[in-house]
C-alpha cells in the first residue's frame, strides 16, 4: 500500500497507487483509456456498508497521510511568519498527535509504509527545527531532552568505536582543550570523549555539572542575542525568566542533527538512492553550524562537540560476517545490517566502503574549525561563523524542507480538495466519486 491509495482492491486501484521508485512523478497520461478499457469493474471495498478491516486501515492511512501533510505546511508557515504561536497551527498538530494514537491503538500491528513514514519524520523534525526557539508545545519536556542527549551521544559513540575513528583526530584542536579561550576559567577542559572509554563515563563527568563565569555568561548571552536577531526571532531578555534560547531546555542544532539525518535517509531510501553532492555540503554544514552554537551560544568546552557532530558517514561493522554466512543466519551479510543514514554514505562502486566525497567534504569543514590564525579561540570560532551565515544556513534549510514537503504525490483528500485526483479531469473524478464510491457531486467540491 503506498500512501493515498485507498482503493487497493477496487477497478481503480493503478490510477491511485503511487510507485516510489518514480520519486513522487503522477502523471498518469493514459489513465482515461484504461479507465474505459477495464471490464465490468469488480465494486470498491469502500462501496461496501461492512465494517471491512482493509478498507477501515487504508482510510485511517488516508487519514493521517493527509493530516500529516497539512501539518508540516503549517509548520512551514508559521515559520516564515515568525509566529510558531499560531491557534490554527496548534489545532493541526494535535490532530496529528490524537489520530495517530488512536491510528496506533486501531492497528498496533501495521508498520507505516515508505512514503508515509518519510511524512511522519518529516514533519517530526520540521515541527522541532522551526519551534526550536521558543517556548512552544512541541518542544520536549525536560526528561524527554535529556534522554535524547543520551542518545545521542550513545550513537556517536558507537559510531566512532574507537580513537582512530576520532572525527577530530587528524586536526590540532589544542586550542579547544585549554578552556580559558572560551573564558571557561572554571572548567576542567582536559577530560574529554578521547580520555573515557564509555558513554556512561564521559556522561558523568564532572565538566558537565559547571557553570559558566559570570564573563562567560555574558558573552553568551550577547551571542544569542545576536543569531535571534539575524534570524529575525524575537529577541529575549536574559536577565527575566524568558530566555529560552542557548539554554539547557532548549533544542540545540545538535539535539536535532540525527533527526534530520534520518529525514535525509528516509528520501534516499525512497529514491533507492546515496547522498548526493549537494545534500552532503548541507549535513556538514549541519555539523558545522551545531559545533559554533555549542560553543558560541551554548557554552560547550573541549572538542567533543566536533566530535559528536561530525560522528556520522560509513560505520564499519565491529565483527564481520563470514562469507559463507547461511540463510537461516539472524542478520544479512551486507555490511552488518547498516542503518539507512550509513547506507546513504555508501560508494557506490563499493558498498563495503565509504563515499570518497563525503570523507573528503567532512573533512574541510572540521579542518574550518580546527585551523586558527586569530589570536583566541573565540575569535577564530566568530570568524567561522562570519564565514558560515547563519541566516543563510537556515534559509536553506527551510527551502529543503519546503522541497521534501513537496516531493511526494500529495494525499488523496488534497487532491480531492482541489477537485480531481491526478491523472483524472474534474468530470472524470466526479464520476469515479459517484460511481465507484456512492459519493454524491457535491463531495468534496468536484463539481464543474
């Protein structure tokens, strides 16, 4: 069942299905004649007044690929209008969240298909992405955030598995490890990830239970500031009980690095495809622009900012299979059953190996926050930043996420709003609607 395609067992079910491999294309141009050509058409299941159990979880899908899709073009709105705060916006994000409950609890045994999978961890990470600076219901809860944080850095762990696998581990970040650079005078900066062995070890060192000087708190603020008013956010006031920005409750570009990540995957997957050039620039960008606001906004100290955001590509498998490995065998033998953010880096000469382009892309940007020809730190990390617009950052993000939003067929009840379904007139919708499903003219506006 792909998404949209409620008619699965009726005489209409090739002009409804949407195949992913043509990457969202629905022209249909001979859909009239094989309308005409079918024999007698067997009746739709939705034309059946019984409580069919196909028909009832392909409506639901209808259902929640339609909310779903209207709630990620809200959330894009209200994001170019500076208003996340918006009723209407609210309103259709609850109503994702109450059908999808209810969606779960009537069919707790079906896995979303591709496409509608892809629109769930879309909207997902457009909803955080675009409400990451404000106070707004979607925004985790506290325990939520900081069971994220842990798994974040448990899978950047994993990632890198060891210290040849460092990101950071070919660059000098010497000037990272010293902390009075930052004014992070009361910080331990010389324990880092390369000094713990586990997560559980780094996680509850003691360099995580500081708080910055009263200098550095300052500097700080100035800087949040700074991006709120380059972005055009609303600007806050440190010294009441507003901020929310740079502070420990709010979603940092790091918090949502593996979510979009998995938003990029999940189209590649789609498309069967790797990442392209373009996307890659993008992600490490991503990368880049996270580590400048751990340190410039949310006062991280050491390298392992870099290191957890740059911890993605190939992961190699920690103990590879045999070749004679048998059917009946628990895993697949293709790289140690790869995620599909790792499939996505693949070579695609050579699945085993990383995508040269992405190591070298990779590469310059960590080696962008490692060289410093400035005197501090501070200013060689403002410098990047000048560099790497934050503005502009963010406008691309919010074009791709504009063109993912876009890049599916759009759901039924869309089209139906719009009078014809694709590959079908106005007429010829109107006569499937009162044919094939009892449907009057009047329903919904399909009317000439």
């Amino acid at each position: 069942m792909t998404s949209g395609n409620a008619f699965r067992d009726g005489a209409h079910a090739q002009l409804l299905a949407t195949n992913a491999a043509t990457n969202g294309d629905t022209t249909h141009a001979h859909a009239h004649k094989r309308r005409k050509l079918l024999p007698s058409p067997p009746q739709a299941n939705i034309f059946t007044k019984t409580g069919d159990d196909t028909v009832s979880l392909e409506v639901d899908h209808m259902i929640l690929d339609y909310l779903s899709y209207e709630a990620t073009k809200a959330v894009l709105a209200s994001r170019k209008s500076s208003d996340m705060h918006l009723p209407s916006l609210e309103n259709k994000l609850t109503m994702v969240d109450t059908f999808l409950e209810m969606f779960k609890a009537r069919h707790p045994s079906y896995v979303p298909d591709a496409e509608l999978r892809f629109r769930l961890l879309l909207l997902k990470f457009a909803t955080l992405y675009c409400s990451r600076f404000d106070r707004a219901t979607a925004v985790p809860s506290h325990h939520a955030l900081h069971g994220l944080r842990e798994n974040n850095t448990a899978r950047a762990m994993s990632w890198i598995q060891n210290a040849d696998r460092m990101p950071s581990g070919n660059c000098d970040l010497s000037g990272f490890e010293s902390g009075s650079s930052l004014d992070h005078s009361n910080v331990d900066a010389n324990t880092s990830l390369r000094q713990h062995d586990n997560v559980e070890s780094w996680r509850n060192d003691a360099r995580h239970k500081t708080t910055p000087t009263a200098r550095q708190q300052a500097y700080l603020e100035s800087r949040r500031a700074y991006t709120l008013k380059v972005l055009k956010r609303p600007a806050e006031d440190d010294l009441y009980e507003d901020a929310f920005y740079g502070t420990s409750a709010c979603l940092s570009l790091l918090d949502l690095l593996p979510s979009f990540m998995g938003v990029i995957a999940a189209r590649n997957e789609l498309n069967n495809s790797n990442l392209s050039t373009g996307l890659m620039e993008l992600a490490a960008q991503f990368m880049l622009q996270a580590s400048l606001e751990q340190y410039l906004a949310c006062g991280a100290t050491g390298c392992d900012a870099i290191d957890e955001a740059f911890a993605w590509g190939l992961k190699p498998a920690k103990s590879p299979k045999k070749a004679n490995t048998t059917a009946h065998d628990d895993g697949d033998d293709t790289a140690d059953l790869l995620s599909e953010v790792d499939r996505m880096f693949q070579n695609e000469d050579h699945n085993s190996q990383e995508n040269p382009d992405w190591h070298d892309i990779k590469a310059s940007h960590i080696a962008e926050l490692a060289h410093s020809d400035s005197e501090t730190l501070r200013q060689h990390l403002e410098d990047v930043a000048y560099g790497y617009p934050i503005a502009e950052f963010e406008e691309t993000v919010l074009q791709l996420l504009a063109g993912l939003a876009a890049s599916l067929p759009e759901p039924v009840f869309s089209q139906l709003e719009k009078g014809s379904l694709d590959g079908m007139s106005r007429a010829e919708t109107q006569g499937f609607l009162r044919d094939d499903c009892g449907l009057d003219a009047h329903w919904p506006a399909v009317s000439n």
